[in-house]
C-alpha cells in the first residue's frame, strides 16, 4: 500500500524524539526547522510541527489553531533568518503519492538562494 500510517518511527519523528541528530535553524513551542540533509539549493531548510501531523491534510483538519498560525509565523522568520526573505524562495509540501511525499510528517521545504527555475518537472 501507499497510503501514510501515522509512523512513531519516521525519520522526522525521531529527530523531535532528539534519536538521531539534526543541523537545527529553529525552535519554538510548536515547530523544528533543521536543514535538508541532500540540499536540493544553497538554502534548504525543512519546518515541522512538533505534533504528530502526517501531511498537510491531517494538519489543516486536525491541527490547533496555536500550531497552525506557529508553523506560518515560523516561516517568513527562518526565511529572513537564513538570508533569502529579500531574494525569494520556494516553499513546497509533498503530500501524498503524487505529490512524492518520503516521509509521513508533514514538512515544509523552504528553498532559496539561487533562482529555482520551472514549478515542476515535466515527469516524476
Ligand atoms: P519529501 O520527499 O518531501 O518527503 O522530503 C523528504 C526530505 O527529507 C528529503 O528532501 C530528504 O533529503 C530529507 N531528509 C530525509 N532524512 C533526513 C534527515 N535525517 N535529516 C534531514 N533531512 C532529511
């Protein structure tokens, strides 16, 4: 099957449990941000929330709205933090199989410091 189980054991749920070890940008009460381990740009930051949230979809139906506005007001400060507020960056959530989703807790890539080019690729 393809469809995401809610995974005590997945990579990102096991940085939040300090498992294994992350390259941290930023913490609050309700967020983690730690950078890409294969950068796909000069600035590839991934923001989660602490819950355990599988996708964008669990997260808008069942997220508080404390957590919801934390992981947006999150963003634009890692963005500004890592010096590409004023250039410009990319955010993307891979949600599902098609959207090529790896890993089942939601994560948002913030990616920037270069021009990033075409929305999407043309095939998988
Ligand atoms: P996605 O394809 O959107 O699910 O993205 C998963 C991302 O997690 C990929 O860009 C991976 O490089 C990244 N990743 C996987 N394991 C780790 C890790 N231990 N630390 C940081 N990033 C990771």
């Amino acid at each position: 099957s393809t469809a995401m189980a809610d995974d005590d054991n997945n990579v990102f749920a096991k940085i939040l449990r300090g498992e294994i070890p992350c390259d941290k940008v930023y913490e609050d009460d309700h967020v983690l941000a730690f950078r890409d381990i294969n950068p796909q740009a000069p600035v590839h930051v991934l923001v989660i929330p602490k819950a355990a949230h599988v996708s964008a979809q669990d997260f808008g139906a069942n997220a508080s709205p404390e957590e919801a506005q934390a992981l947006w007001a999150a963003i634009p400060k890692i963005a500004a933090q890592e010096g590409v507020a004023e250039g410009g960056y990319r955010l993307i959530a891979n949600t599902g199989a098609n959207g090529g989703q790896e890993v089942p807790h939601l994560h948002v890539h913030i990616l920037g410091g270069r021009p990033l080019g075409r929305l999407v690729a043309k095939d998988g």
